[in-house]
C-alpha cells in the first residue's frame, strides 16, 4: 500500500521532471522491500528456509540505491565549496561510527562466534553501512529544508531514519540470535512505511495539511545549527566509551582510535566551518551595505515624488515618509520617528485615521478618503489619502503605508464653481426674462420661472418638450430649419407670439445666442422678452401718427391750394395793372408765393410729410418760373443736382434764394432775349453748394449797392443768413452765384 501510495505521488507530479523522479525512485525502492518481505515470509514461514543470505537480502539491497538516488534528486539548495567538504566530512563521521558500531556490536561478536558465516558477517555489515549512509543523506537534506516545514520531506525523513533503527536492532538480533518475527524490528519497519504512504499521500494532495508546518523559532534554530549534528556525534562516543570500558575492555582500544579519528575529523570540519562562517559574514556585511544602499536608494526615489509618502508600523508608529511629507507637516525626520498620528495631526483627525486603518486592516485592498489638514503654515489643506496594508513575505499583517494629493487648488476651483453657480442659478430663477435652452432639433432642455410665468405654467409644471407647442408652426419650422444652417442663416432676435396655456397669445422678442461645445453646434440660448405692451403701445401710436399725418397733408394740401389762391389773386391784379413797376413787384411776389406753394405741395405728395425730393422741386420751380415769365423758348435751362431732400425749415428759404436768383436772371441777363442758366446742388460732406449762373450781360458795376437796395436781393442776402451759409458771386461772361449752406435742424412734429 505504501509502495502504491508513492507511486500515485510519482504519477501526480510528471508534469515536473524535478519532483517526479524522485518520488518515483522512493516507490521503486519500496516495491523492493515489499518483494524482499514476501520472499522472506514465504521462506521462514511457509518453507521453513533460513532466509539469511538468500534472494530476499538481493531485494532488500536493490531498495538502497534507489533509496539514495531519490534522497539526492530531491530538490535542494546547491552548496558551496566548503559546505560539500563540510558534508564529505560528515560522511566520513557517520562511516566511523557505523564501522565503530558495527565493529563492537557485529563483527566482533561474529568473529567469536564459530556457527555464523563469513557472507552473514558481512552482509551485517553491509547493511549498517548502507543503512548510515542513507541515514547521513537524509539528514543533511533534512537539516537544510526542515526548518522550513515541508511536511512529505517530514515524513520520508522519518520513514527512513526508522527504517535504519529497524535494520540495526534486526542486524543485532538476528546475529545474537535474539531475532523473533513480528517482534520490535517488524514493528518499526511497518510504522516505517505508514510514514511513506503519508509521505505520498501528502504530495499528492490527498491528505492536506498544508504544505508548511508552522515551526516554532527555537525548533527552526535547532534544525539549522551545524553544532546539533557535532553534539549528537561526540554524545554518542562518550556514551559508547562509557560502556564499552565498563562491560568490554578488549574493544576499548577500537573506541579510543574511533574517538581520535572523530576527534580529528571534528576539528578539520569546525575549521572549514568557521571559514565559512567568515564567508557568510562577509557576505552578511556586504548584503547589509547592499541593503542600505537600497534603502537610501528607495529613499532618494519616494523623496522625488511630489506627494508626501508615509509608512507606519501596525501600532500606528511612523517608520518613514518622503521630503514631501517632511515639507507638509514642517517637521524633521527624527521628530517623527516613533510618533502617532495624534503626534503630527492632533487628536481629532487622530480619531479619524483610527478608524480608517481598522476598516482597512480587517478589509485590505486600497483605502482613499477626503481630509482637511494644516499645513506647516497653519493653514487649511483639502487632501486625499490613499492607504493599503503592508506585509511580511509570510503575508502577516505589519502596517500601513499611504500618500497623500493635495487637492486644496481643485477644491477651492469647485467651491467657486459652486458659488457662481448658486448666484448665476439665483440670477436666472429671477431674471425679468424668459430662459429658453434648446437644443438643435427644437427640444426644451432648460426654462427658467420667469418663461414658465409667460406661458401660464406654475414653477412646478414642465414645458413640452418642442418648441412648436408655444411658437406659430412656422415661426418654430423657421427656428430650426435656421439652427441646422447656424453659420450662416441663425437670427440673433426673433420677433414671434408665444403661445400660453390658457390660449392667449403674447408678443415677444427673442434673443438668440449659438451653444457651441468641442467645435459643434448644439442649440441656442434664448432670452424671451414680453413685449405685448410695447408692441400694442407702438400699434396706438402708429395709428394715432398716421391720422396725425393725414391731418398734416390736410394742412399743407390746404396750405397749397390756398397760395395758390393768392396767386391766382396776384395774376388777376397783375392783369389789371398797367404800370410796369407794380406788374414786376406783383409778379415777383407771384412767383415767390409760387416757390412756397411748391414745397407744400411736395411734403403733401411726399411719403414722408417732415422731408421734400428737392432734386424734384428744383425742376418744377425753375420750369415754373421760365412759363411765368413766358421765356421757355429763348432760355435754355440745365439742372445739375444730387439726390437730396431737405426739411420744410431748409427746403423753402432755399427755394425762395433759388427763385430770387433765377428771376433776376429771366429778367435781366438776356436783353437780346437767348441765353442759358445753369442749377448746380452739391452735397459737401455735412454741407451743400448751390449754384446758379446764366451766359447773360453780367452784373451791373454798381451790384454792391445795389445788393443793399435792390428789394429782392436783400431778400437773398436775408434767406442765406437764416440758412447759416455764405453767398458769393462773381460777373464772367455772365453771373454766376455760389452758396455754402447746411440743413437746418428739424424738430418732429409728434403733435399739435
């Protein structure tokens, strides 16, 4: 069973190599023993054969080799030069005592002894021999990998050692005739393989133990000293010699010389062992200046982290931190060695990671949670913490380790984004406007109190979700047809009803502005302004100005026709006058009445009753005035003039300056009847010329006093006065004035 057990375990680890082999080897040498014990219980008990030396003593040989194979392709650390002269040295103490016992205890007793042979002497001893060496195998094996608690290894090395106790008592007994079946060899031997089947049965997984056994300090201690294996050895021989001298004189020599060569065999091991102690502490010096130079290493990295770094051991004790923290908390480094947290923060926020860490011990994993803490300044920090458990290479519990972000810029930021949302908020639940935010397809995604009050919603109740719900068909279609050609064709107000709950439509002006997010439209915001009032307001008095300018083209219709009365009164008188003088001043009064029933009549024909096309009155009054005077054939008349219209106050002492000096001209530049006048208006920048000349006689020599005489031309002089211009004139080939004016201010007339 044992032998199955073992192979089974071979059978679980082929897929390695290293762990396969050997426990393949340990099932081999026991399939050995178990053919060894058959062929000698058949030969002692059935066949009644003396089964010492025979066929079974072959298997019991063959099982040794293999025993020895697999001890030495058991994983194991490799050696140094001085710990393999240690070991061949420990080989040679183990041979010394097997060839000391066996001396004692077997060969001489055999040599005393006529009726036992020399192949039964010597198989004795071949057995102890081989039973030591595997003995001495083992338990250098063991001594180096039992401290660490490999349970199979456990139960092999007790398999085997008992194995060797078996074959010792049974090589006495069976040589001092002492041996019986079933007595206390058979009884280790068995005990020997249920130590093998565990061994299996472990390594397979069948039985679980854990594959570690927690070894205690002091039992690790012992298994790894070199002086426990010494102190067994010279034990041994000092008790050897004791007995020997008291109960077998003659071997005393054979125990002495045994003890000298141990003796000497001791102190050529202790030798190299102290020199490799020398090495290993050499080594230990040179890892612990490895080990510091990694710590200032290490140290030197987390002291270039720009966050404070800490660790603390699990009674809360800081152990190590970086230049950061040290920076933060404004302390030096031997000041927060060994201190708490209630030390550096205060009891408060001492409380506070208390708690923290025992959720994060009992949890594990990553903790990160917000703090408020002071600074070397005093003042207040907002920070992150972010912690974890550190452990042993066994994963036992040894502390915490955290850093900490200072988040104090992106808190204040949030804390000003919350005040200026909370005011812009306050703003918009109270502006005078309607907020309206849409989105491109013309859905509601945000309406302010105020829009709902226009709509007749209460602040709870919700906007539908288009915009055509509250906005004419095609007013809304207009909206977004614009919003989906944004660039070009979005409107910044829209003039549009808005339809309330209750039915009644309000007019409102609506402002728009683009939302614009990574380069792309998104809708618009608009602000909603009721202008119903304004509008109604703007209706009355559109209505009240048109009755107001009917009424006004009633005026000066009435206005004209009444000149035209008293021109027609000044042509009768003019008919019925025969002296010359009084037909020119009746005719010259005519043509002025002319003049001014002429600029009443263009505002009463005009669009716009406050202003007059003067270009248009310039061509009616000079036309006029040629048929008046009946000289339409011989004078040829050339008007030049820029669009230009002028307000009542401008337009008629312009026209009467323009009528004087035209006159002037019929009456006076042609005596032979042809000639030519020319009517230039020019705009200058803010300001006008006007020019009239003829191809006439020229002015008289004595025009200077003329001007203060002459009725018509003080008149002139008097009009360019109230126009606030200049005249000037000059006689080349005729007469030619020039007047600089502007338009006079004009007052609206909004009422009576």
């Amino acid at each position: 069973m044992a032998a199955i057990c073992l192979f089974y375990a071979a059978w679980k680890k082929k897929a390695s190599k290293k762990d396969y082999l050997p426990w393949l080897l340990f099932a081999l040498a026991l399939s050995f023993y178990t053919l060894a014990d058959t062929t000698w219980a058949l030969m002692s008990l059935i066949w009644q054969i003396e089964p010492f030396f025979s066929v079974a003593d072959i298997f019991y040989l063959a099982a040794y080799p293999c025993f020895i194979l697999g001890i030495i392709f058991l994983p194991h650390q490799k050696l140094t030069s001085l710990k393999k002269y240690i070991s061949l040295i420990d080989v040679a103490l183990i041979l010394v005592v097997t060839f000391t016992l066996a001396e004692i205890f077997l060969i001489e007793p055999s040599l005393t002894d006529p009726n036992i042979g020399f192949l039964a002497i010597l198989l004795s001893v071949v057995y102890v021999a081989l039973d030591m060496l595997i003995l001495t195998a083992i338990l250098r094996l063991a001594f180096g990998r039992l401290s660490r608690g490999n349970v199979p290894l456990l139960f092999i090395t007790f398999a085997l050692v008992l194995q060797v106790a078996g074959d010792f008592i049974f090589s006495y007994q069976t040589i001092n005739g002492l041996y019986l079946s079933g007595g206390i060899p058979d009884v280790i031997f068995i005990i020997s393989y249920v130590f093998f089947a565990l061994a299996g049965l472990s390594t397979a997984g069948v039985i679980s133990w854990g594959k570690e056994l927690n070894i205690t300090p002091k039992v690790k201690k012992a298994l790894d000293g070199e002086s426990l294996f010494i102190f067994i050895i010279i034990s041994f021989f000092y008790i050897l010699a004791l007995w020997v001298h008291t109960f077998s004189h003659e071997r005393f020599e054979v125990v002495l010389i045994s003890l000298a060569l141990i003796l000497l065999l001791v102190f050529i091991r202790q030798a190299l062992y102290n020199r490799e102690n020398r090495r290993l502490y050499l080594e230990s010096l040179q890892s612990q200046m490895d080990l510091k130079k990694s710590y200032y290493f290490l140290q030197n990295i987390i002291d270039a982290v720009p966050q404070p770094i800490f660790y603390k051991d699990k009674e809360g004790r800081y152990k190590g931190f970086n230049q950061a923290f040290l920076d933060l908390t404004g302390k030096k480094r031997e000041d927060l060695v060994e201190k708490t947290a209630k030390d550096v923060f205060g009891e408060k926020l001492a409380r506070e990671y208390f708690l923290q860490d025992q959720e994060l011990k009992k949890e594990g994993g990553v903790v990160n949670f917000e703090s408020r803490i002071r600074d070397k300044n005093g003042d207040m920090r907002d920070v992150i913490f972010y912690r974890t458990t550190y452990t042993d290479p066994s994963g036992k519990y040894q502390g915490i380790t955290g850093s900490i972000t200072d988040i104090t810029p992106v808190k204040t930021v949030q804390r000003a984004l919350k005040e200026s949302e909370e005011k812009y908020r306050s703003i918009v639940e109270t502006a005078q406007e309607g907020i309206w935010i849409i989105n491109k397809t013309g859905d509601t995604i945000f309406s302010n109190p105020r829009l709902k009050e226009m709509l007749g919603l209460s602040t709870r109740e919700k906007l539908e979700k288009n915009i055509k719900n509250y906005l004419d068909e095609d007013k809304a279609s207009l909206i977004i047809e614009d919003m989906d050609n944004w660039r070009d064709k979005l409107k910044p107000v829209y003039n549009l009803h808005l339809h309330r709950g209750d039915g009644e439509k309000i007019y409102v002006q609506m402002a728009t502005s683009p939302i614009i997010k990574d380069e792309e439209f998104q809708g618009i915001l608009a602000l909603l302004s009721d202008i119903t009032d304004r509008k109604n307001a703007e209706e009355r008095l559109k209505s009240s100005l048109n009755e107001k300018e009917t009424l006004l083209k009633e005026v000066h219709h009435r206005v004209k026709n009444n000149l035209q009365i008293v021109s027609s009164l000044l042509s009768l008188q003019y008919r019925n006058v025969d002296d010359e003088l009084s037909r020119d001043i009746l005719k010259e009064s005519q043509s002025r009445v002319r003049s001014i029933s002429l600029v009443h009549e263009g505002i009463y024909l005009s669009r716009n009753i406050s202003r007059i096309d003067f270009k248009n009155y310039i061509n009616r009054l000079a036309t006029d005035l040629l048929y008046s005077y009946q000289r339409q054939e011989d004078i040829e008349l050339n008007i030049s003039t820029d669009p230009v219209e002028f307000n009542i106050e401008t337009a008629v002492p312009c026209g009467l300056v323009i009528t004087e000096l035209v006159s002037n001209s019929i009456k006076h530049a042609f005596p032979e009847g042809k000639g030519k006048i020319d009517i230039e208006l020019k705009v200058l920048e803010d300001k006008y010329r006007l020019i009239i000349r003829d191809n006439g006689q020229g002015l008289p020599t004595d025009f200077e006093s003329q001007i203060k005489t002459s009725l018509g031309m003080r008149l002139v002089d008097s009009l360019v006065d109230q126009l606030d211009g200049t005249l000037e004139y000059r006689t080349n080939g005729g007469s030619e004035f020039k007047i600089i004016f502007q338009e006079l201010d004009y007052v609206e007339r909004v009422g009576f």
